[in-house]
C-alpha cells in the first residue's frame, strides 16, 4: 500500500490534470505525450519508493521498540492501516496538484515573457 497509492494517486491526478487544461483550451503543458507518461511514472515511482521507506523505517523501529510476548490487535491495525491510506491518498493528491501547478507557472511565465 504504501508504495501503490502515492504512484496511482499522483499519475492519476497529474494526468486529468493535465487533460483538463487541454480540453478546456488553456494551453498545452507539453507538447509530447510519452514525455508526458515518463514525467508522470518518475514523479509517482519517486513519491512511491519515498513513502515505501518511510513506512519500512517507521515499522522496523515499532518492531524494535515492542516487547517479545506483545501481539497486534487486529481491529486496531486495520484501523491505523484505513487512516494511513486516507492520509497518503490526500497528501500525494496536494503534491501533484502542487505540481503541476508550479509547471504551469513556469509555463504562463514563459508565455508572458514571449
């Protein structure tokens, strides 16, 4: 889950993102699509392989911090599992519109200056 989400969470909104400002004629961001897919595959593998260790980190420490005899509720660890998808999907959500918020700056700045 933790490297799954932020890929399909950021590819995803960074693509109708970008679909949306194409079909509502606001411009172009690039003007090749596979360049389009790699950005978008780079920046969600980026966002995925950091969230990935993070997760391992966090979880090995839990490990080592837990006493031998202790044991997992399960009720409890399907509900910190619920907010921690909740919680990834809403942060890399914020970060991709980020994003592609920022090339779009880059992009009418360039436009103005021209």
């Amino acid at each position: 889950m933790a490297l799954f989400v932020p890929l399909a969470i950021t590819v995803d909104f960074m693509k109708k993102i970008t679909e949306f400002f194409t079909t509502a004629n606001l411009g172009k961001l690039w003007d090749d699509e596979q360049v389009n897919m790699r950005f978008f595959l780079r920046e969600g593998v980026y966002n995925g392989l950091k969230t990935f260790l993070a997760i391992l980190i966090i979880m090995l420490v839990v490990q080592w911090l837990l006493p031998a005899e202790s044991t997992f509720n399960g009720l409890l660890l399907a509900c910190i599992n619920g907010i921690l998808a909740c919680s990834l999907a809403a942060y890399f959500t914020l970060v991709s519109v980020k994003q592609i918020n920022t090339i779009l700056e880059e992009y009418v700045n360039a436009v103005e200056r021209n």
